[in-house]
C-alpha cells in the first residue's frame, strides 16, 4: 500500500515538474509577433505626432510666427519624415483592428 502511494506522488511530482518547466522549452512565436506589433504601434505613435507637429508649424504660421522661408523649410522637413514612417508602416503586417481604421479616418489630411 505503501509503495502505490509513492508512486502515485513521484509521478504527481513528475507531472507537476514537467508542467511547470514546459514554457521554458516552448518557442513561441507569437512573442516575435507581438515586438513587430509593438513596433508598429511605436511607429504608428512618432506619425501622429509628426502630423500634430506640422498642424501646429501650419498654425503658427497663419498667425505670423513664422517667415515663409522658414515655414517652408521646417515643413519641408517634418513631411519628409511623416512619408518615410508612412512608407515603413505601409510595408510592415497590418496590426490594425477595427476601432484603429475607425479613428485613422478621423484625422485630416495634411496638404502639400
């Protein structure tokens, strides 16, 4: 009766050890997954704020802050940065869901 007991714990034990350590020997790809969606996001993140950057250079100058070469110059600068992280996010998977596409549609194009 003894016996059966222990071995009824050792393979308790067993399976509990195996249970335990089994993440540390799974490779699981959805982890890689969720450092590109990160990185997207992140992306998605510095556009935004590009467009906020250049809304408000497009602001300050309608108000005289700004001389037109200057103007110019800056935003010059800031939509070549918005293309190339536009370029990169139109490359890359789409992460996107559904209340994503929602609010993108929200925001205004920025004219050249």
């Amino acid at each position: 009766m003894i016996l059966i007991a222990l071995i009824i714990l050792l393979l308790l034990l067993v399976l509990v050890i195996i249970y335990v350590t089994h993440p540390l020997f799974v490779n699981k790809p959805e982890t890689e997954a969720g450092f590109v969606a990160e990185d997207v996001v992140q992306k998605q993140e510095e556009y935004e704020v590009l467009l906020d950057r250049i809304r408000e250079l497009d602001f300050d100058f309608s108000l005289g802050k700004l001389e037109p070469a200057e103007h110019e110059a800056q935003r010059a600068a800031l939509l070549q940065q918005a293309a190339a992280l536009r370029s990169e996010l139109a490359s890359e998977p789409s992460t996107k869901t559904s209340s994503e596409d929602s609010e993108s549609s929200h925001h205004p194009t920025i004219p050249a």
